[in-house]
C-alpha cells in the first residue's frame, strides 16, 4: 500500500480511532493531535498561539470572542494553514502514513479519502463516555459545534464541501458496524486500491 489516507470526520463518530487502528493494521505511521506540535515548529508560532486558531477559519465579521481584529486573524490563520501544508506534504512525500482532519484531504487530492459519520444518538453516546462532566444538552451542543467549526474551516480552506460523498473515496457509518466493522470495511477497500 503506497498511499496517504486521509480522514474526517463528524465528532463523535470515532474517525480518531479507527484511523489509529487502520494505521496499525497497515504498519503506517498515524498522525492526529501530533500535528499541532509539528504545525507550531515549522511556522515558528507558540503551540498555545495555534491551538487558539487550530482548524479555526477567521472570523470576518469580527462576531467572535477572540479580541482579535479581522485582519490579524486572517494573517494568523494563513500562516498556521501555510504551516499546516508544509508539514502535511512532507509527511506524505515520506510515504504511506494515515492523516486524521486538518484539511489533509484537500492538500493531498491523490490520497484515499474516507469520511466518518454516525448518527447523533450513536455521538452523543460516544462523548457523554468520553466527557461524564457535560449533560446531554451540552453534550449535543459541543457535537453541533465542533462539526459547524470543522465545516466552515474546511470549506474556508478547499473547494470540496465537508461530509459531501463526492468528496471521498468511501464514507464509513460507525453508527451501524462500530469502529472495528468500518475498520474491516476500509482495510477491504485499501486491498482494492490501485497505486
């Protein structure tokens, strides 16, 4: 297998996980929350600086809590983006590896794409699991927020519509086989793939 796959993914649908396990069942290098560190060395920017903007689009209108103005923000967000592909296409010229969220899909269009989702009961279950301190309200509001986020960052950044099919090679439902099913169901498709 001599391919880069990237991932996204609904909150909550568990695209971290089973991204981990198929990088593991395939002997490649798997790259999530690692990429902050790496992002924030290659732009020469604090890794506190760039988790504030991390898969952040700028805000334009300025309706945001950030105490930024618009143009900073756009700066800021071009320089971390401008990082972000830098170390992306790097990783990815060293070989196969699996590259969770951050636009990796749309900077490497000849990579295999797959798109994680799952029904809001399904997410909810998952981070209620992972976060006992939020009730269901807020449970089901950070899930409607981080997804409206990672969309408007996504979108602001490619031309490919977020948790549209045509964007991706496979769309996997976690909500209907767990990780492990959707795992098999990948690994199947990646025996398939011509290089």
């Amino acid at each position: 297998m001599n391919r880069v796959i990237t991932i996204s993914r609904q909150y909550g649908s568990g695209g971290r996980e089973l991204g981990e396990k198929l990088a593991a069942r395939l002997g490649i290098p798997f790259y999530d929350k690692e990429l902050v560190g790496m992002i924030a060395r290659e732009g020469k920017i604090e890794t506190a600086v760039l988790e504030a903007y991390d898969e952040v689009e700028p805000d334009l209108d300025n309706y945001s809590l950030r105490d930024v103005p618009p143009d900073y923000q756009i700066a800021m967000t071009q320089k971390l983006y401008a990082a972000q592909c830098r170390v992306i296409l790097d990783l990815a010229a060293k070989g196969p590896c699996v590259i969770v969220g951050r636009c990796a899909d749309a900077i490497l269009p000849d990579a295999v794409h797959l798109f994680i989702y799952a029904g809001m009961d399904r997410r909810r279950e998952r981070i209620a699991g992972l976060h006992p301190e939020l009730s269901g309200d807020q449970v089901e509001k950070r899930i409607i927020s981080v997804d409206r986020k990672r969309k408007a960052y996504h979108e602001y950044y490619s031309t490919k519509d977020w948790g549209e099919m045509e964007g991706y090679d496979l769309c996997l439902n976690t909500g209907r086989t767990g990780v492990d099913g959707c795992l098999e169901a990948a690994l199947a498709y990646m025996e398939h793939v011509k290089d």
